[in-house]
C-alpha cells in the first residue's frame, strides 16, 4: 500500500492542533486591570464536601492580594495590583481534600494590566464665547496595555465639570468617544463655552473600559477602576484645564 508521507503530516499536525485546543493550551487567560478585584469559587456540584485550599504565583513585580471566604462555597476575592508598565501574569491555584485523598492542583492563569496613561495636552484660557478647538488625547501606554492580544480597543468617555473634577457636567453628560486606533490616538471633539461663566473648567475621563468581552469562564475585564466614574477620574489624573476669563470690551477711539 501507498502512503503519502504529505498528507499523512498534515493528518498528524492537524490531531496536534484539536488535541491543543480541547485541553486548553491555546485558551486565552483572563485579563483585569490593576486595582479590579475578582471573585472565584470551585464547582459546588462536585465533590460536595471536600476541604479546598487555595494558593497562587504572583508575577515578577506583581502585587496582587486575596481573601479567602472560608467554607467550600465561599467566594475567594483577589485585587490585582500591576504598579508597573507591563503586563503581569499571575497564576490563581486551589485543590481539593476528600476522605484522605486530594486532586490535581488547578492553576488558573490572569494576565494583569497597569492603570492607562492618558494625556490630554496643554491647559487652555479661553474668552467667554470662545470655543474649546478638538483636542487629541493619546493613551501613552497602548503599547503595553491595547490592541489584539491585550486589552483590545478601549471605549472612553469624557466631560467637562465646572469648579473640580467632581463639579457639575457643563455638557449634559458625558461624551462617549470612538474606540481608540491602534496608535491609541483619540480626537476630543470642540465644545462651545458660550453658555459659561468666567470660572475654571477641568476635561476629566469618566470611564475608560476594554472592549474585550466575556469568554469561556472568562469574565470581560470591563472599566478601569472597576467602572465608578468617580474612580476613574480620581484613577486617571485629569492634566487638563480650561479657563474661562470675561471677555474684554473693545474701546472706541475718541478724538479729542
């Protein structure tokens, strides 16, 4: 009998690849930023009244905590914590003790990612009636934290408060910009103060989100600081103001 040698190489590098993906090599980890937390449990329906212990490997630099919730059912909470520039693979593991004997250990890989670094530009002082020009805001770090094989496209949304960066919306609300490019380069829109009163007005980001979705068991990684928009704009420094300043009358000439 014949055998052909390319099709049979192809045949084998084909089992190769199903055998890789039905045991979860090529699966994606879960991703989550610094400072989200996390809640993870083992399958109550199983082994119903073993003892789990958990444990996990923290990356290099990494500064991630948990709290265990006790009992087999209880919730193990963990915070991530990345106060560096790259990603930080940690590695969540727990098994299982029943009647004298234990299980596999489980490992459970998160791939943790630094706070943006968003800069807006140069503060502005306008006249009243002035117009806020578009503005480009540029997340400095995409390299690190965006694009396929990271935190994907980001959906960005921003205001202008009156007095603070808590202040009152002078907008009507937030303005949800387009995902970000894959340079993470984003234009800001004009705004029109003509409605403003001389004061100081602060272009804060009110929520900054992954566009990555729920996968698998795998939950989205949603907004940085967990999608409170008070704690993105404390999370995210705003480093840009706008002033507004009365308009000046222009004199007429007199003669004399």
């Amino acid at each position: 009998m014949k055998i052909n040698l390319q099709t049979t190489i192809k045949t084998i590098i084909l089992f190769i690849v199903i055998a890789l993906f039905s045991n979860g090599v090529i699966a994606q980890n879960q991703k989550a930023w610094n400072g989200n937390s996390g809640g993870f449990r083992i399958d109550t329906t199983i082994n119903s009244s073993s003892q789990v212990t958990w444990s996990f490997t923290l990356g290099s630099g990494s500064t991630t905590s948990k709290v265990d919730g006790g009992g087999r059912g209880g919730l193990t909470t963990v915070t991530w914590g990345n106060t560096t520039s790259a990603m930080i693979r940690d590695t969540i593991k727990a098994y299982e003790t029943l009647n004298g004997c234990s299980s596999s250990l489980v490992n459970k890989p998160v791939d943790v990612y630094p706070k943006p670094v968003v800069s807006i530009g140069t503060n502005d002082t306008l006249c009243i009636g002035a117009t806020l020009s578009s503005k480009t805001l540029t997340v400095t770090n995409f390299s690190a934290i965006g694009g396929s094989s990271n935190l994907g496209e980001f959906i960005i949304t921003v205001d202008v408060r009156s007095g603070s960066t808590t202040g009152a919306s002078i907008i009507g609300g937030p303005i949800t910009l387009p995902s970000a490019t894959s340079s993470g380069v984003i234009s800001v829109p004009s705004i029109p103060t003509g409605s403003l009163t001389a004061g100081t007005y602060y272009l804060v980001i009110t929520n900054f989100a992954s566009n990555v979705t729920a996968s698998s068991n795998n939950p989205a990684p949603g907004s940085y600081a967990s999608g409170n928009s008070a704690a993105t704009v404390a999370a995210i420094p705003t480093n840009y103001i706008i002033y507004i300043r009365p308009a000046i009358t222009t004199p007429a000439i007199q003669a004399y």
